[in-house]
C-alpha cells in the first residue's frame, strides 16, 4: 500500500520577507491526510543563504510517513487508520505488526502465513549465546541489548542488502522474531538461569513468557490473563511516529546502514530515562516516594526549576492532553493486578499521584498528563520483571515500528542521506600560536 503523495497546495503558499535586505521568498505548502499542513523548506538554502533553526525538531516534520498519526491536543493514536484502543482491544500484536509493515490488516491466510514466518525465525544463531559470556551478570539489560542486537548484522549475512526487497522483508522478521528470545535470554543470564528456547507451538507473547520464566526442570503454566496482557503491552509500545528512538533509526538508516544496526541504534536512544528508559524511571520514582503523604514534597521539587528532578511517566513532547495509551495501560493495570490478585501500594501512590498533579495548575498550564510509561511499570512488576527490563520490553514491541519507518524509509524514492546542518557560534578563522606566545 503506496502512502498518499503530499499534495503541493497551490493556492497555499507562505511568503517569508527578509526585513534586511527587503527580498521576499515564496515557498509552497503541503497538505498530508489529516493534521498540521507543512511548509516545504527544501530550497530554502538554496533561496536565502539562511537555515532555519529548530534544536528539538519542535516544529520540523522530517518526514512524510503512513504509519502513525497523533493528534496531541485531542490524544489521538492511529496506527494506518485504525485507533490504538480499537486495536488494543480487537486486534493481537502480530495483526499489528503486519499492519504496520503492510498497511492493510491481514485476511486470515495472511495473517497464518506472516504468523508462520515469524514463527519459524524466532531461534537465534546457536553461536549468539556465547556473546553474553562477555557481560557481567549485573550488566544493565539494555547494554547487553544494544551489543547482541547489532550483532546480529554478524550472521545474517542473506539480510543484508537493502536494495534487495526479499533481503529486507526477511531482515524484518527475522528482528521481529529474535529480538523477544535474545531479550528473554538477557534476563535468563542476569539471574543465571539456563536459555530457554523458543516454542513453535505457543503465540508470540505466550513465546516471550515461556522464554523468561519457566525453567528446564518444570512445566510452565503460561496464565492467559498475563500472555493476553503481555500482547496489549506489545500493542501499546509498537509504533509513536517519529519519536527520538525512531528519527535516530531513520537517520542511521539514512546512510544505508544495515537494519540490524539501525534496530541497535534505536534501542541505545530508547533507553534514555527522558524516553523509554522512563518507565524503569517511574517504578524508581514511586519507590521513592514510597507513601501518599510524600507526594506534595515531589510535586513540589518537579515544580521547583531549580531542581532537576521531573515527575517521571508526566509531560510529552506531543500529547498535550491524556496519552490514549496511558489510560488503556491503567485500565490493564487494575486487570492484571486484581485477577493475579495483587494488592500494590505503588498503585495507590500512582493513583494518588496523578490526581493531585491532574489538579495541579503547574501541570494544567503546560499540559503534563501521564504518558505511557506512568503505568506500564506497575504491571510489569506484577508479571514478575525486574524495573531493570522494562525498557527491554519496550524494545522488543517498538521493533516493529523502528523497522516499518525504517523500511518505509528506505522505499522512499527520493530518499537521501540525513545531513542537518548549524547555527555556527564557535570562534571564527584564526592563526595557529606557537606555545612559548600563548
Ligand atoms: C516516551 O516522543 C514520543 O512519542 C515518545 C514516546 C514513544 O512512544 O516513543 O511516547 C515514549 O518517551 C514518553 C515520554 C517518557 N518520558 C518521561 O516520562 C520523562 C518525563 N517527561 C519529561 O522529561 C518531558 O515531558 C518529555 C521529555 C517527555 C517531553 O519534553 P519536552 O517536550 O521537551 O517538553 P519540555 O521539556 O520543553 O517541557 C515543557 C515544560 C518545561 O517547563 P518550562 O521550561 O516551559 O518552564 O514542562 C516542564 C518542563 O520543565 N515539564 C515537566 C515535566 N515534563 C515537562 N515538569 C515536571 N515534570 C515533568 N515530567
């Protein structure tokens, strides 16, 4: 499925003036599907000599794209048209995923062979187990992360070529498939626990699991309320637009670097605590609290703008409104734990948290609602994962949208390397001064 093309409004156009020098410089404007139109600044050097200057992309849409549209003010998520809270509820995370990859959901026969192939990719390289021997046991998950998933450009060398359509379709399910087992196999070294292998017979969350928690001496139960909550999970965390994790995917895939390395270079942006390592940062932060009658002190310090602390799981680039993904992840959040039947008081001091910062008019004013990291934590910890791999669970589902953008990218004919460029305000030309004159 070809996006719709950009449509040159000609009757809109923008005029900028140059009050310096009195030129004026007309440039066209560009209609998408839905959302803000876009002012098409392509020759704008070429034009004025003049860069424009947006550190943060705040206003920049680097791309054209099909996948996810957001709509902040009003706390849309569409992933090709459909909502997040439909699919959450309807669809499954490997529909999804063929979604994403392809456009259109899957008919059934679609659907059981994307679902066959995926299956068929999960094992990874016998030879890939002994790069963990090289960490620490105590090694963040992440690390181990960024290192085993850049390696896998070491032993696919058939899914390389990405001028090659095959190589690339194979390349996705190949990382949609490893990325779970290698990241099962992170948490099974970090607690000294033998690999499991992956199953063929069990659907891809059940997979993921069985791969983290049962062990070779027993049989594992795999409960249905945590595989069903596991793959709204995935849902949740598979595609955010041109979040920093994928515009950094992008741009390593700009220099027609390999998918596998793309992939890594997007975990290594994933896991700052500002974008996906925010969710490890709200299980730390509601610890830290630890009761109700601290919040006034935290809220008070996220407030305060001489300390750096921020209410972790608050505040979004985009949504200036509730997170559609926010409040699926809270309702799920009351699921998991009442049917595992687990009484959690960071859930109380969650709760609580949220109302008085909702009420708070430092948080109205700038529009700081709970993103979707505010409640993933919770859950996770109720499904038994140490705070240290929630992040790694946000990878394992994002891959799918790095690798959709990435090969939307990369399908796109006028493709070219990413190179932005500066507002310069180091030193200008100067001779070099011998040390015995300095
Ligand atoms: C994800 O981009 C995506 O789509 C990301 C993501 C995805 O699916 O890929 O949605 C996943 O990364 C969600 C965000 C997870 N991060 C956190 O929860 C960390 C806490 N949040 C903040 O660090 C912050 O809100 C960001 C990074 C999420 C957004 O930062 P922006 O857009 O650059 O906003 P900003 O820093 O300019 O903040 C605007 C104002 C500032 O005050 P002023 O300078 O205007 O006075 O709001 C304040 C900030 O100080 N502010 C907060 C706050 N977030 C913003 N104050 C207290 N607590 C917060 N959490």
């Amino acid at each position: 499925m070809s996006n719709a093309a950009p449509q040159e409004n000609a009757q809109q156009t923008v005029t900028l003036t140059d009050n310096a020098t009195g030129k004026q410089y007309e440039f066209p404007v560009l209609d998408g599907s839905t959302g803000p139109r876009v002012i098409d600044i392509r020759k704008l050097y070429g034009e004025t000599g003049m860069f424009t200057y947006d550190p943060g992309f705040t206003s920049t849409a680097a791309c054209e794209s099909g996948l996810t549209f957001i709509d902040g003010d009003q706390g849309v998520l569409l992933h090709r048209g459909y909502s997040i809270k439909e699919l959450a509820e309807k669809s499954s995370f490997l529909e999804v995923c063929y979604l994403l990859l392809n456009g259109e959901l899957p008919n059934k026969q679609e659907y059981d062979d994307f679902h066959h192939m995926i299956t068929i990719h999960t094992m990874v390289h016998e030879q890939m187990q002994f790069f963990f021997r090289g960490f620490r046991r105590d090694s963040h998950p992440m690390a181990v992360m960024v290192g085993t998933i850049g390696a896998l450009s070491a032993f696919y060398h058939d899914s390389l070529n990405i001028d090659d359509e095959k190589q690339r379709e194979i390349a996705a399910f190949r990382l949609i498939a490893k990325v779970p087992t290698i990241a099962a196999m992170v948490y099974k070294y970090s607690i000294g626990q033998p690999f499991m292998y992956p199953r063929n017979d069990l659907g891809y969350a059940e997979n993921f699991l069985y791969m983290t928690f049962a062990v070779p001496s027993e049989p594992y139960k795999i409960s249905p309320v945590m595989a069903r909550a596991m793959d709204r999970i995935l849902i949740l965390h598979a595609d955010h637009e041109q979040n920093a994790s994928t515009s950094t995917v992008r741009l390593a895939g700009s220099s027609r670097a390999n998918p596998f390395a793309c992939i890594a270079s997007g975990i290594a942006s994933l896991w700052g605590p500002a974008h996906g390592g925010a969710n490890e940062a709200v299980l730390k932060m509601l610890g830290e609290i630890g009761d109700k009658s601290r919040i006034p002190e935290f809220v008070a310090r996220a407030k305060d703008k001489n300390d750096p602390f921020r209410l972790m799981g608050f505040g979004h680039r985009v949504y200036k409104n509730y997170d559609p993904r926010a409040q699926i992840m809270r309702d799920t959040c009351y699921e998991v734990l009442g049917e595992l039947g687990i009484q959690d008081p960071l859930l109380d001091v969650a709760m609580e948290l949220e109302k008085i910062a909702l009420s708070d008019p430092y948080f109205i004013e700038k529009k700081l609602y709970p993103n979707v990291d505010f409640y993933s934590g919770i859950i996770l910890k109720a499904m038994g994962f140490p705070t240290s791999m929630f992040t790694v669970l946000f990878a394992v589902a994002r891959t799918v949208g790095w690798i959709a953008q990435w090969k939307e990218m990369i399908e796109e004919p006028t493709q070219k390397i990413g190179r932005p460029r500066q507002l310069y305000t180091g030193p200008v030309a100067r001779d070099y001064v011998p040390v015995d004159k300095r």
